[in-house]
C-alpha cells in the first residue's frame, strides 16, 4: 500500500493550487492528479449528478490502486463527499470552505466567501456556517463562470478581470476584513483579488491545511511513501482533451507535463 499513488481530482485545473501544496509538503510521494474537464464547471451542475460522478470517479480510483484520495474541488464537496466516504475504504480529505479559521481571523466580524453558486447553495456550506460562524456576518459571493474563465481564458485574462470587478467589490463595501477563496481555481487569481479590496484584508486559501491533513491521514494508517516506496513522480489525466489540459497546466503550473486521456 505505501507505494501506491494518492489520488487528487477536481473538475478541472484549479485542483493544481492544492497539489502544489501537497507535494510541497509530501515530496517522497506518488499522485495522480484527475481533471474531469469533460464536465468542467461543476459549479452549474444539479447535485444529483455531482454526487453520482463523485463516487463513480472514486470507484475508479481505488480501482487505479490509489491509497489515499483528496476531493480537491469545493462542489464536489458540498455534492459528494459524504457519498463518496460511504462507497469507498480509503482515506478521504475533503475541501471546503475556510470559514472556521476566517472565525479567528477576523476583526471586523465580517468575512466574505467567494465561491461557486453550488458550493453556497449546499447544505454542507449552511452546516459550515451555522457551526463556526452563528455570531458573524458571512457573506457568501457566488462566483457563476469565474473558474471556467480563469481555466480557459487565463488569470491574467480580460473576461477574468471583469467577472472579480462584479465579485469582489460587494465583499470590500460591506466591510470584510477576511475572504475565503472557497474554490481551488481562485489562488491561481489571488493577486488580483487582494488588488481589489481594502489594504489589511487577508485571503484565506485551504490547501496547506488539506496537506496537513492528508500528512496526519497517511501517518495514522502507517501508508507514508519513502525511500523505495515512493519516488514523488506526478501522473496528470483528464477526461476531456489531453491537449487542451497540457496547454492550461504549462499556463496554471509552469511547466509541460504530459497528460493522459482516462474515463472513470
């Protein structure tokens, strides 16, 4: 088992920002990093279907002999995780939100949470926010298109500008002191989101705290990768076009990798 690969999946490319803190934090080991690209967004897709392609995905991926599985996709989250814990044995980190350590964060009592529209609209999200945040004011921004834009047409692109001028400016007049980047895509853009809010305002992004996670799993069950059972090599594969994906990854992560065509 210590030398099998931990599985990373997300709907798309945004799911790089939390396996870059993953394998910063776990070097010695091996992933395979899934982009269900053919379905990206999730964000507009009905939970029924999100909770089925969840599990299904899972399914494959212990199939695929992974010893370990990160949901790095908020939506998928809200949708499936719960589903996806009860369809396969396997140690399971799951993303969502920031919203407890926005808690202790904040000054102001006022944090804001861009998101996709899925994510918000879940009751995981509600549960979120009813055990944490009661006491607060909790702004949820959905961000409808934003992570399909940062994917397809770049970070630094025009289209991507103009939907964080529309989302970020009613978390700034409202007086937020933290905002939750409460999808994987938002790192990627989080220059330009800092650029749009008040000085002092700190962004919260989960991926170090995905990795610690993950860390505390893998060491409970005895499945830490070293020496000869891991080597930290990287598999990418999506279920879309393996072209399109190697041309967002050089963008996203900086360098080509290859990438394989895989349908769960």
């Amino acid at each position: 088992m210590k030398s099998r690969p931990i599985a990373v999946f997300d709907s798309g490319l945004g799911g790089l920002t939390v396996l870059r803190a993953l394998r910063g934090r776990l070097p010695q080991e091996d992933f395979f990093y899934f982009a269900d690209t053919r379905f990206l967004p999730y964000g507009d897709k009905p939970e029924i279907f999100l909770k089925a392609r969840g599990v299904a995905i899972a399914e494959a991926l212990v199939k695929r002999g992974a010893k370990a599985l990160v949901i790095a996709c908020n939506t998928a989250t809200a949708a499936a995780a719960e589903a996806i814990r009860a369809a396969v044995d396997l140690p399971i980190v799951a993303l969502e939100p920031g919203v407890k350590p926005a808690v202790s964060l904040t000054r102001s009592g006022v944090i804001g949470v861009l998101a996709t529209t899925r994510t918000l609209a879940s009751e995981r999200f509600q549960r979120l926010v009813g055990n944490h945040a009661p006491h607060l004011q909790v702004i949820p921004q959905a961000c409808p298109g934003l992570a399909e834009a940062i994917e397809t047409e770049g970070p630094d692109s025009p289209p991507v500008a103009v939907l964080l001028d529309a989302f970020v400016a009613p978390l700034a007049a409202a007086g937020a002191d933290v905002v939750v980047l409460g999808c994987t895509h938002y790192p990627w853009v989080a220059e330009a989101i800092a650029a749009r809010l008040p000085a002092g305002v700190t962004l919260l992004d989960t991926g170090e705290a995905v990795a610690r996670q993950l860390e505390r799993l893998l060491a409970a069950g005895n499945l830490q990768g070293g020496g000869a059972a891991g080597q930290g090599k990287l598999v990418v594969a999506t279920s879309g076009s393996p072209q399109q994906v190697i041309a967002t990854v050089d963008r996203l992560w900086g360098q080509k990798l290859p990438v394989e065509h895989w349908e769960p």
